[in-house]
C-alpha cells in the first residue's frame, strides 16, 4: 500500500469482515481472462466463507487455479458539509478450498443462512430442500490491506 497513513488496522478490517453482507470475488478465468462476482460471506476464525452450487463455471475455474482476490468496501459516509464520501474497503489475497464433509458444510450454511435469511425456521427449511446441492467455499487469507479514502 502507497499511502500508509490510509491503512486500516487489521482489527478494523475484520470488524468491517463481520459487518458488511458481501464482497466481490476476483478468479482466473476462462483463456486467461479474469472473473470477478459479487459473493455473500460470512467470516469465522480468521477465514471467508462462501456457498455455491456443486457445479459450474467457477468451480472449472478454481479447480485449475485456487488463488483469488476477494474485495469488500463498506457503502461510505459524508462528513457534514461535503459532498466527497469516506470509503472503506479491504482487498483479500488467499486460496480456496472446498468443504467436503457433509456436517461441516450444514454448519457453516446454517451459519451463513442466520447472517442473511432469518428466521432460524426458514434457514433449516432450506437446508433440508437444497442443502445437499450446496457447495461451501473456505478462503484462507494469506493477507490483506484495508483502507480508507475520502475521494476528493
């Protein structure tokens, strides 16, 4: 990072990792393209988590290459009387890895589900649909830079 007085504490990075829905995951696509979606997430114990479905173009894409970017910003704030915002944002490096056992993965969508669709009846509901069609993602983070910008 050029301008280090911007820099964000880690503790502040993974406070605003808790708070904030979802980021947008950046992946080696397909003919060298880059591949970058949004992802909702949730962070537990130093890593992101995510689900997907068991197939597709993303999982082609990490199964060849599984390191990715994965870039949360927070929606800013003006201070009174100005009209540029202050942004937060952090920018993960790291690897993916899939969750394979079968109870590992209920918990941790059980978990994502609480964070975004409560109530809790709902989210057992869907697990017991469609929890067997539901891949989770583990990004253990090698590091992470977190700003803030006041963009004059």
């Amino acid at each position: 990072m050029r301008r280090i007085k911007q820099a964000m504490p880690e503790q502040e990075c993974i406070e605003m990792l808790k708070r904030e829905p979802r980021g947008v995951m950046a992946i080696q696509g397909e003919d060298g393209y880059p591949y970058a979606f949004p992802l909702n997430y949730i962070y537990l114990d130093g890593k992101l988590y995510f689900h997907c479905a068991k197939t597709g173009h993303k999982l082609d894409a990490l199964a060849a290459d599984n390191r990715v970017s994965f870039c949360v910003m927070d929606q800013g704030y003006r201070k009174e009387g100005d009209w540029a915002l202050t942004i937060k944002s952090i920018v993960i490096f790291g690897r993916i890895h899939m969750i394979d056992d079968p109870d590992e993965t209920v918990r941790l969508v059980r978990q994502l589900g609480q964070k975004y669709f409560p109530p809790t009846e709902s989210v057992e509901e869907d697990i017991r649909r469609s929890g067997n069609r539901v891949q989770v993602l583990e990004l253990c983070i090698d590091h992470m830079t977190g700003k803030t910008v006041h963009e004059k």
